[in-house]
C-alpha cells in the first residue's frame, strides 16, 4: 500500500553507529529534511534488538518488533542498517511487500541477494536504494547508474575496504608486520575485533559484486567474485614495492572482459604517480574508466557512522522524492533556503613576501602595520641577508579589504623595498580553506 | 505538450565538437540507449548555423531553422549545445514552452539565467539538467543534489577551468612565462584563439556560480561572484610557491559565511599534499566539504567533445526516463545486458622476483619457463650480486592460470633459491589495469 497524503514516515531497523547518526539527522534537521523531500520527514519508529533508551529518542518509538514496525503499514520508507543477512533479508522483503520502500548499507545483503531484491521492489513498485553499501559517504553508485547513464564504463578500479588500507598504509608508514598495524587499526576502531571479512578481501569482494552489477547491467553473482586477503604480506613485500617506485593496495577490479564481466579483489602494486596510490588510511577511493569520460575518481570517507549517514540520507531524499512525485505534487528545487553573503566578509589566509633593508626594527615596524588593521600573523620568515633579505608572511585569516588596507601600509614604509607577492592560501585539511 | 508514445524524440542545437560526439552516440548506439531509458531514442533533427552535409547523419535531418526545430511539437528532449547566451537562452525558452525538456552544456546561459529558466521548467512540467556545464565529464551537480540531498554542503573548492590548470601546470614544469603556456595550450587545442574568459577567471566563475546555487540551494547571481585570472602569474611566484612546498592553481571556492553563501574564483598557493594540487594538465577537480560525508574527491576530464558528451548523454537519458515514467513504464533495472565471465580469462602483469645463484644461463632458462607457459616478459632486472643476486621480472598481462603452472615451474629449476613473491601491478594510465 501507498499512503498518499500527510508526512513522510520513516522506520530506522538498527540504532548502531549508522543508525544514530541517521536518527539525529531525522530528528535534529527535520526542516531541512522536508524541504529537500517536498513534504514533511517523521520517524515512524526504531526496531532495536533489546530494549533501551536511545538520547533524544522518544521512548514510544522504541520497538524491539521490528517485524511488527515494517508491516504495519503506515511507513514510507524502512531504513535497514541491522547487516548481516538475516533478519535483515527477512524484514527488507517483508517491509517491501508492505509497500515501503527500502534504503541498507548493507553490502553482505546486497552482494548475496540483490538480483532478487530488486525483483521484488520492481514487483512492489517501490524503491530500492544502496549507496553507502559500497565506499560509504563516496557516491559512486548512483553516478555510475545516472551520471554515465549514457556513456560505456568499461572498467571500475576501487579501494573498497578502508580496514585493510589502514593496515597496508601503516605497514608502509612504519615498516612494521601486518599484525602490529592490525593491532594498531583495531585500537583505533578502523578493524573489527573479528577482522577476517575485512582482511580476507571478502567485504571488498561484496562491494566489487555490487560495482560491478550497476556498471555492467548484469546479475554477477558473488560467488563468481574471487578474492584474496592481505594477511600474507610482510614488511619485505612493502619495502620490495617502495623500492620498486609502489605501495602495496587491496585493489578491487571489475571489468568487460571479451567473455564477459568479470570481477576481482587482490593486492597489487600501485605505482606511486597513479590516483588509487594517494588514498591514504582508512579513505575509499574509486576510479572509473568509461568511454565516453575517460577516468573519473571519486574519494572519500569509506567508513564512519557520520560519513555513511550521509550517503544514507541521500538515499532516504531520493526514494522520500519519489512517494511524493507518485503523490502529484511538485518536486522541490531551487528554493532559496540561502541567502548569499557580501563579499567583503571573506576571509582567507594570505602568503605575502617583501624584500626588506635589513636593519633593526624593521619586523617591529612590519608587524605593527598588520596589527593596526586587524590582521594577525601566523608564520613571518627572514630569507637571505642585507639587500637579499625577503620577508614571507602568512596571515591568520583576513578579509580582502583588510589585505588591501596592509599592502598600502606597507608600501609607505621606507623598510620595504618591494611588496614583491601577496596571494592567498589553500588550508590543508581542517584548516580554513580561504 | 508531452507526447506519450512511441519513441523519444531528441533534437540536437549545435554541432561542434560535443555535438557530434552526442549525434555519433545517439546514432551509433541507439540500441544501448533504448535499454537505459526504457523507450527506443531517435534523433529529430540537428540544427546547425549553415547548411552542410554531417557525416553519418541523414541529410533530411539536418536544418538551419532551430527555432522550427524546437518548437515543432514532435521533440521530447532538446540538447543545446551552441553556447554563449543567445540565440539559446531564447531557443531553449521557447523549447520549454513547446513542452520539450532540456539538456545543455551552457555554462553561461545557465550562470547568467539559470533561475529564470528552471522557473520555466518547474512552469512547464519540463526537466532541465545541465551537468556538462560544470567540470565537463566530471559527475559533480547530480551527487551535489542527489546523493548529498540529505547532508549538508559547508563548502565546495574546485579547479574548475582545465586551460588556466594546463597553463599553470606548464609554466610550473617548465619555468617558462605565462605568454610560452599560452601559447603552447592554444596549439595544443586547450585554449581558444581568444583565451581571455578562461585566463580571466570568468569562465570559472560562471561554474562556481552554478555550483553555489546547487550546493547551498541558493539564487546567487553571477555578478556576486568576484574572480581574479591568472595572468599576472609570472615564473618567480611559480618558483616562490615551489619553494614553499605548494603549487599556483587557479581555485574557485564556495561556501556558507555568517552572512550567507559567497564564492569567488582566484589564483592560491595549494600545498602539495593537498588533493587539489593533484589535479594537473587539463583536468578538473572538485573537493566538497559536507556535515556528514566529510571530504569528498571528484577528479577527471574537464573538457573535450567526447568527454563532455557523456555529461550531456547522461543527462538525456536522465530526462528521458523521466518522460518514460511520466507515461507510466517501466523504467529499465538491471537488464543482464551483459554476461559475466570466467575468472580464468582474466590477464594482469605480474611482478615475480626471486633469488637465484648467479652463474652463466640463469637468465635463459629461467626466462624458457615462461615463454614455455606462454608468458611473456615486459622487463627482466637483476639485482645484486653473488649469493644475493635477486631478479624482478614484470611479465605482460598473463592469466592466473599460467603464472600458476610458470611458478611451478620456476620451483622445479636448481638455479631458482626461492620464489619470493608475485604480485600483480596495477597499470598507469593507458595500460593494462590486471
């Protein structure tokens, strides 16, 4: 059944670290939730395995029936992120032939019966999305399904599994064993305390069986998928790879072949210049070759319950999206939730560098025409000596006008020879970016 | 007017590079295109500015009159690539008037007027896509939009013009000036005759217009966009920004500030191990900071007709199937268009190395075991000497199967002390991936 009037209702199976995430979202950014869906977005329930508290959570959407929650009828879409393969396959079917539609991140459901579960969502006329079941926040389903629609791909070449990419990074990083950097990745929660689906290659081989089906358009069954872990590599193997101009990745690789579609996950040497060798610790990374576009990479956070609830939530708007243009009402767009700022207001942080008399005071006097408009130092470097000497500045972040305001100060002085550069300053991550 | 049989109906506005990479795919691979937007595709016609014979394309489709063309009543999706604001802001007006949706690749008619014209879309009931307008093949406006519907863009910072990326990258290999890249890049067919919109940052600023209304959901005009270009970029702030560990790109940037949304286009020193400063010769780039995905990577193919055209095409089929559901058929789903293969079939180039005693014919026999088994040899590498001689070999792309049966017998030889590792070798650009 469709319900056709009223507010989106949601059911969340799961309240893991996905899982809260995705209900604070519902919760905390309803507004901004219904504005992208065109209708208002309310949690239906939560489906949890014992019975419990969740923070912020209204005790009376709290269900450990999460059978009863998908059937009955009043929900739009269910949220599966329980993993594993049963209940999960149990509630998906059921909450789809109750006339939801149905969003997972979970990939082991998906690589083992998505040919199947597509099939009935089709029979159901009702969605069925997976995003964050591969590469977690990096979309790469969807623009391998919408955005090269019309294009060829050819080939997918991925680092799907960001427990394993730690682990060789650290590997490379410390010249130590695999089992020290496994032990250094379970502390930090990049691996499970069980890391064998990880490090066997047998997750990166359920998301390469998911890349591969919406690439090719074909029904590739996991079994077909070979795989092999990292658990044999040693200290001698990375070293051999460094010296070699490589790192060593678990790489997943799914391709046309002139038999077929064929799909693949096993370590190999990355030269160093390649894209997939800059996917550092825990990141996904995935490099699409396709006719028409040539090489397209997409990389981010692979893992994470912040990062993958964005990629659930994308889904969530979409099939939201849907129920409500099967409702005939209008889509929303461009809507002005924004108003856009005055330029002025900008702040960057600037390098600007000056030759200079080298004589005493003069980075007193510098420095003073900075703090009398406002603008504070972050790094000041004397290069050279006597007429050589040049000055290089970074600011803390500053407006244009404030910038404009100092570079005339400066060029009053008698000190400064040449205001020979100002340009402003990328920051590296976490840092303003300007 | 919408039509509700038979097949869809695509007039093309222009035929230019991107043009006729999109006429070549629609003639040339109608039956693939059928099978992604559930109808067959046929081409309406092509208009172009003088009357003249386009390869492969029938001559009765081909007219001077665009406007005839669109408005005919029989189309169902209009692709404009003519650029330049008119006559397509009108052409594509009255399209949407006459009941067609529209795909284009026009930057500055969608910078300058883009609100107006998805005023008259939402009016009309007709789609309007436009993802070959920002960062050419590069998915970027639909995983902003959709994957990212249910997160929260802060910020998004791109290189989002390939001819100044080219110059810049030029005069950083080289250390030669501005007016040598130029130059090069306008022989090299990466800048116009006129480079003046892509080396004053307006191009970029057209795109990061685009990009801000998509990712912050605002009306930014195009004239709140401030842009510096590049041309006072000389070799000694190419050689400074070397000195100090960053790289000159010409980066556009955009992002919520207390006041609202601003963005603005201008050259900045960008860190090495900064995603952006990979992004090198004509390529695009685009990092998009969100709530809950973190950083997220878009990278490929900024310009050129083939690549463009799988933007455009992506789009058609999008607004094709949106024209198929609204007639109430089924959309195509996973189809098994394609088989999947035997594993056995795949080739990749191997890295063998091992320790051999180092006497006279090592070589020649070890390289008799793997042309014996069919492998041939890329590159053969002895290192060190005596008892510690070790020899790496890269072998050309060979199946599993026969670097089995060839490390057997390397096993079987005297001269080989131990087969220390293989490992397959992911290729660089243009070779084999394995």
């Amino acid at each position: 059944m469709k319900r056709t009037t009223g507010a989106l209702r949601v059911a969340l199976l799961g309240h893991g670290t996905v899982g809260a995430e995705t209900a604070r979202a519902l919760t905390g950014r309803a507004a901004e939730l219904a504005t992208r869906t065109g209708a208002p977005v309310e949690l239906a329930g939560i489906a949890v395995r014992r019975p419990r508290e969740l923070p912020g959570i209204d005790g009376s959407l709290v269900t450990t029936d999460a059978h009863g929650l998908v059937t009955r009828g009043d929900v739009d879409v269910v949220v599966e992120l329980i993993g594993g393969i049963e209940p999960a396959r149990s509630l998906v079917t059921a909450a789809m032939e109750a006339g939801a539609s149905v969003v997972t991140a979970n990939k082991a459901l998906i690589a083992a019966d998505g040919v199947e579960l597509h099939r009935i969502a089709r029979k159901q006329g009702v969605g069925l999305a997976y995003e964050a079941a591969v590469a977690g926040a990096v979309p790469v389903l969807r623009p391998l399904r919408q955005s090269l629609a019309g294009d060829r791909p050819l080939r997918v070449t991925g680092i799907v599994n960001g427990t394993t990419n730690f682990i060789l990074d650290r590997m490379a990083d410390s010249g130590g064993t695999f089992q020290g950097a496994l032990h250094e990745a379970q502390r930090l929660g990049y691996a499970e305390a069980d890391p064998t689906a990880d490090v066997s290659g047998a997750d990166a081989a359920a998301k390469m069986a998911i890349l591969a089906r919406i690439a090719f358009d074909t029904e590739l069954p996991l079994e077909e998928v070979r795989f092999e872990g990292i658990t044999h590599i040693g200290p001698s193997d990375v070293a051999h790879a460094d010296a070699n101009g490589c790192v060593i990745k678990l790489v997943g690789i799914c391709d046309r072949t002139p038999d077929g579609v064929s799909a693949r996950v096993h370590p190999m040497l990355v030269p160093r210049g390649h894209a997939l060798a800059g996917v550092r610790g825990a990141d996904n990374g995935i490099l699409v070759e396709a006719l028409a576009a040539g090489e397209l990479m997409f990389h981010g956070a692979g893992a994470g319950g912040l990062a993958t609830s964005s990629a659930v939530l994308g889904d969530l708007v979409e099939l939201c999206r849907e129920r409500v243009a099967g409702r005939g009402a209008a889509q929303a767009e461009l809507s002005r939730v924004l108003p856009h700022g005055p330029r002025s207001q900008v702040a960057a942080r600037h390098h600007i560098s000056m030759f200079v008399t080298d004589e005493p005071g003069v980075l007193s006097r510098i420095s003073a025409v900075f703090a009398d408009r406002g603008v504070s130092l972050e790094t000041v470097r004397q290069e050279g000596l006597g007429a050589e000497a040049e000055l290089a500045l970074v600011t803390h972040p500053a407006t244009d006008a404030a910038i404009t305001e100092v570079i005339a100060g400066l060029g009053e002085l008698t000190c400064t020879r040449e205001v020979i550069r100002s340009i402003r300053l990328l920051g590296t991550r976490k840092e303003p970016v300007g």
